[in-house]
C-alpha cells in the first residue's frame, strides 16, 4: 500500500511539472523510481520510458489542441534521434549500475543549471536541416541511455537552434520526446530488464492525469516561477544521487 501510494504521488508531481513546462518532469521519474519504490538503476530508466512515452502523448494532445505543435520540425527533430535513442537504449541495460547512476546524475544536474539560466526567445521556426539532425541525434542519445525525455534538453534547442517560439517549441518538444522514447523501449526489449507493473502501472496513471492538470497550472503561473522551483528540486537531487555514487 505504502509503494503505491508514492507511486501515485511521485507520478502525480512528474506529470505536472511535464506538462506545464513540456519537459524536465520525467527525469525526476527515474531517481523517484530508485530512491523511494526500491528499483535498480536499469529497472528504474526502462520504467522511465514508458512513464515518459504515456505521459508525453498525453501532454502532446492537449499541446496540439492549442496549436503550440510545429509538426514537420518535431518529426525532422525527431527522426534524427530514433537510430542514436535505440542503439544507447541497448547498450544501457548491459551497463554496471553505478554508471548509470553517476551519468543520470550529472545530466540531471546540467539540466538543472540550465533551466536557471534565462531563457531565449525564438522568432521564426526556420527549419536548419544540419543543426537540427545533430541536436536531435544528442537528445535521442539522452533519452536512450538514461531513460528520460530530455524535454529539459529539446526545449532550449527548439528555440536556439530551430528559432521557434517558446510556446511552440514546448509542445513541439512533446512530439520529439514521445518518438525516442518508444524507439528506445524498443531497443530495451530484449536485455531482459523486468518490471513491477504493480508499482509502474499506477505511477503512469498519475503522471498521465498529472499531465492534464500542469497543462493548466501552466496558464495560472509564470513559466518561469515554475522553472527555477523545479530546478532547484532537480538539482538537490542530482546531488544527492551523485553522494550517492561516490558514498
């Protein structure tokens, strides 16, 4: 009962930071995952996947409802990252846990840092094919190897590579996360790693109607109020994850 319930409520607080700010929820799934339900590292990322590609698909509906969903740039963005997400995905699951865990943390940290930093504007949504399929290659990469969406990573390159505008590159950054994490849990399929769907089940539920709600919350609150909190959260346990490691 007691797993449960921390599932529910660590989902419930994942899905609304990820659809209020299009990214940078999920990665708090897999330290959630490991620290308070008990999974190993790899158990804990290949759930992060599927946390991630649900919940993404739920945010991205209510994205594109709006019209903050650029369609042909995500999809560019996208399919420049399958190849990179699926062949990190694979190779994850073979990896000691104590990498897994030094490396998830460092990211988790850069991305902290960088969601501090302010935050540029685009202007135009001008498509650079170049620019666009090596930042896509790197985020699929990420979302391969660490079981996250790199949402906190999409975003910032939608708006300084691809010059879209803030609100769009949000919803576009949803498109981008839901393709690598599905092409990532298809390269996780036979390393084997088993889940507890009791405990990852009801965890995807939460953050799914979480979701619904932080798309809402994020009309209420400046963006960037919720941001910096976020990213002060994420960077306590960033740090946390990596006393953990050397500890």
């Amino acid at each position: 009962m007691t797993a449960l319930l921390l599932a529910l409520v660590a989902g419930a607080v994942i899905g609304l930071a990820l659809g209020g700010l299009g990214g940078g929820g999920s990665v708090l799934a897999v330290p959630a995952l490991i620290y308070l339900l008990g999974f190993t590292p790899a158990e804990a990322t290949t759930a992060g996947l599927v946390i991630v590609a649900l919940t993404s698909v739920t945010a991205l509906v209510a994205h594109a409802r709006d019209g903050n969903v650029t369609w042909r740039t995500g999809l560019l963005f996208a399919a420049a990252g399958i190849v990179p997400a699926m062949a990190a995905g694979a190779a994850a699951g073979r990896l000691p846990q104590t990498v897994l865990t030094a490396a998830f943390a460092v990211v988790a940290a850069l991305a902290a840092l960088r969601m501090l930093r302010p935050a540029r504007t685009g202007t135009s949504g001008q498509v650079h094919s170049g620019k666009a399929g090596a930042a896509g290659a790197g985020l699929g990469a990420v979302t391969g190897f660490l079981g996250v969406g790199g949402g906190f990573l999409a975003v910032p390159a939608l708006v300084s590579v691809l010059n879209l505008p803030m609100r769009r590159a949000v919803g576009t950054s949803l498109l981008v996360i839901t393709v690598n994490s599905l092409a990532a849990l298809g390269a996780r399929a036979g390393t084997g790693v088993q889940l507890d769907w009791a405990v990852v089940a009801p965890f995807t539920a939460a953050a799914v109607l979480g979701a619904w709600d932080g798309k809402r919350l994020s009309k209420k609150i400046k963006g960037g109020t919720l941001q910096r909190l976020f990213a002060y959260v994420l960077l306590a346990v960033a740090v946390l994850m990596l006393v953990d490691v050397v500890v």
